[in-house]
C-alpha cells in the first residue's frame, strides 16, 4: 500500500487474517507517499522484496490519491517477473475499474469487500481453473477484453470473519500507544462527499450494509492484543459508533467489566450525541473522548451541499451532554468545499469558538471518484486535473478551480481551525511546530509526520 500515513490499516489487516486463515501465504508492504515525488524512490525496495518474498500474485489497496504510484508499482513487478500476477482492490478500483484494467499490468481488479473474492482467486489460479464464476471480480481474457462478473453479496456475519491480522502492521503498532479496533462495517448516512454510499451501491444486499460483531467477539480480540501490546487507550475507527442501544448496552456491561482502567475514543453523529442515554452509557463504560463530524459551521451549506440535515443548535446540545459526563469532543471538518463561500468558512471558525473542542482535525476537500460531490465539481468544471493527479494528500492544498485570494483564504482557514483548540485558551506553545510544518511543506516540498 502507498499512502501518506502512518497508521494502522485495518482493511489490509482484516484481508491479511482472512488470506492466512485459508492457508495461503502473505506479506506486507507499506511505502509512504509525498507530494512531488514517485514510485522511482520505492522501486528498488520493491525489487528486493519480488527477489525474497517471490509471490505468485500482487494486490494494491487503492484510493484516488495513490492511483499514479499504483500503476508505476505494477508496471515495474511485470517487468521483472510477467508471470505475477497483479489485482488492485478498495474505493478506487472498485468505483472505476476502467481506470485500472486499460493498463496491461494490471490483471485483476476486485470489488467491494476483498475477502472472499481474493480466497477464491488465488484457488482457480492455483488450479489454472476459470474466473468466470468468482463474484465480485473484473478480470481480463487474453484479448484484452474486460470481463464483468456478478456482483458479490456483503458479508453478513462479521463474527465469522478471523479477528484482525496484527503481525501484518507489527512495526506500526509498536510505536502507537492506542489499540485500533473496529466494531462493525458501513454507514447508514448518506454525505454527499463521503465513499461509503458509493460502495454500498456495489452490492446486491445494500440492506446489510451496516454490520456489527458481537461484544463478546469485540472484548475477546482487546484481551488478545493486550497479551501482544502496551496500549494505554482503545480507539474505535467506526465511521459511526453504537448506533444500536441494545448492542451497547451489552458492549457497556462487558467492557467496563473487562477493562476498568482502559480508557476508549470513538466516532459518533451529532444526531446520535443528543441521545442522553447513548452518552450516558459511553460514559459508564470508559468513553473519554468522541470525533464528531461537524464538516462545515454553516448549516444551510451543511444541508444544500454535504446532505447533512443536523442544525447548529444540535451539534453545540449533543456537545453539552457530552460535557455533562465529562466526554471531551474532537471535531472533524473541511475547508474549500464545492460553491463554499468565505462566509461559510467564517461561519466554521465562530461555530467552534462555541464548541470549544480539545482537537479539530481538518481536511481539504476533495472531490472523491463516485460521490456526489465529485460529479458536480465535474459537471461545474470546478476540478484542476493536473494538480488532483499530483496530490498525495488533501490536508494542506485545494485541487479545486479558484481565485488565488480564496486558495490563500483556504489553506488559512484549514489552519485556523486545526489551530482552534489553542487559540481558544489562549495557547500558543504549538506556534513553534505550526512554522516548521510551513517551512517544510512550502519550501521543502515535503510533508510533516513528525
């Protein structure tokens, strides 16, 4: 996988535990992209890798942003071995495989959930048997021709599936002092700028889109890793957390019971947060702090562009309960969205005045491939192609068509509110780190992990 962060990637863990479970053989390599570079900086790490490990097949984990440096990656493992085999897999090649199955170095693309598509693979390639029969595949005859085979149903019973491949991500864990953790999959809230309708529409059962584990299995696999790792605080990467109160119920009787002095973080709706019993539960069973999508502090922009209905007034009574039982609030939101005027982004900066969150995560937008939000930017001729196509990450640039005065206002803003936490109480100690990220980024051409 190339990507920009440095994190724990459950998808690519929760593919590797499937891939062993089935007896198949399988490595793990992450390459961290920047902006202005590309895969010639890898290709040699690569190589070794092809030369040592020898695999039969290749996968690639897409997203829009690494799609250049998939494609070079391919190109280069055919010409040292045009016997591997090479799939791409994730948002990306799942939403346009045209995109990836023009290129001759790539054989396969897969779509939707991996895990039952790459098993069965991997089994007709081992039998040199067809793969006409393997739901959720693209694939291509020896005429280049690209063949579409039915879709494949999502899988229901999240219990069945092995619990996370923590080996695959050994080296990135070890240096987190939080264990990530997932619950469930999918999202039953359609954002206009999100992924994840996008790939709910891949799948004949879009009714089980949104899928939990049991709390027994989800407690069961903590007390696992805590035999593995020194972890101070759990994190729940949910895109929504409990959103069934029975589930939680359940999940707050036997967490507190098993982990009184774990601490946990999650993701919750507005909507969700204004449920005091929800909050209430959270708190009872070690929830010290919730991400909260707030995206925009304008609501009729929230509403008109993003499909999101929550008012103002919402967001600030769901933060009140929080505060009530001493929940602290991490907010998520976005700067330089599509017809987003200097006025909304003001707007984002007064509502978080109000909110006093202690962290702000912002985002550039992005137009992402499928979504709403992506095909009226196209249809708008609001995107620069060329600068999409060389950025790595959105955090710190637009790739949107606009006057400089308001790119300028963008990249501010996107700072201003990053920055809320501290300027609200009057801290600024992290001016220090705010000046290196600029020097590093404008000058050097580089990004700033550290």
């Amino acid at each position: 996988m190339f990507t920009p962060y440095r994190a724990i990637q459950i998808q690519i863990s929760a593919l590797v535990a499937y891939l062993k479970k089935h007896g198949n053989i399988v490595d793990y390599q992450e390459f961290y992209i920047f902006t202005g570079e590309n895969f010639e900086k890898h290709k040699e790490t690569v190589r070794e890798k092809l030369l040592a490990f020898k695999p039969n097949i290749v996968g690639f984990s897409s997203y829009d942003m690494n799609y250049e440096f998939n494609i070079s990656c391919a190109e280069f493992i055919k010409s040292v071995n045009p016997n591997i085999k090479t799939i791409a897999g994730g948002h990306s090649a799942s939403v346009a495989p045209e995109h990836y199955l023009k290129h001759e170095s790539l054989d396969f693309v897969c779509k939707g959930e991996g895990e039952e598509t790459l098993v069965e693979l991997l089994k007709a390639l081992e039998n040199n048997s067809t793969f006409a029969d393997i739901k959720g595949l693209y694939w291509k005859k020896n005429n280049q021709e690209v063949v579409t085979n039915e879709a494949r149903p999502l899988i229901v019973d999240l219990d069945s599936l092995p619990f996370l491949d923590r080996p695959a991500v050994h080296e990135q864990q070890l240096k987190m002092d939080y264990l990530p953790m997932v619950v469930g999959r999918g999202c039953p809230y359609k954002c206009d700028y999100c992924a994840n309708e996008t790939m709910k529409d891949l799948a004949p059962n879009q009714a089980d889109f949104t899928r939990w584990r049991s709390p027994e299995s989800v407690v069961m696999e903590i007390k696992e890793c805590q035999k593995k790792y020194d972890f101070k605080t759990v994190y729940f990467y949910d895109d929504v957390f409990c959103l069934k109160l029975d589930w939680l119920k359940k999940f707050n009787e036997l967490y507190k019971a098993s982990f009184p002095d774990t601490p946990y973080r999650c993701l919750l709706r507005p909507e969700m947060a204004n449920d005091e019993r929800r909050i209430k539960m959270l708190a009872e069973s070690g929830c010290y702090l919730i991400d909260m999508g707030v995206e925009s502090g304008s609501y009729e922009y929230r509403r008109r562009m993003l499909g999101r209905n929550m008012s103002n007034e919402l967001i600030e009574n769901a933060v009140s309960i929080m505060d009530k039982y001493n929940i602290k609030m991490n907010a998520f939101l976005m700067t330089g969205m599509p017809d987003e005027s200097i006025e909304d982004m003001w707007k984002s900066i007064k509502l978080l005045f109000k909110l006093r969150p202690v962290g702000v995560q912002t985002g550039i937008f992005y137009p992402l491939l499928g979504t709403p939000n992506y095909h009226w930017c196209v249809e708008n001729d609001m995107i620069d192609w060329e600068k999409r196509k060389k950025m790595v990450v959105y955090s710190y640039d637009t790739c949107l068509k606009v006057p400089l005065h308001k790119r300028l206002f963008i990249i501010a803003s996107k700072w201003i509110l990053s920055g809320m936490p501290h300027l609200c109480r009057f801290n600024f100690r992290m001016l220090p780190w705010f000046f290196k990220i600029q020097y590093r980024l404008w000058v050097d051409k580089r990004v700033d992990y550290s």
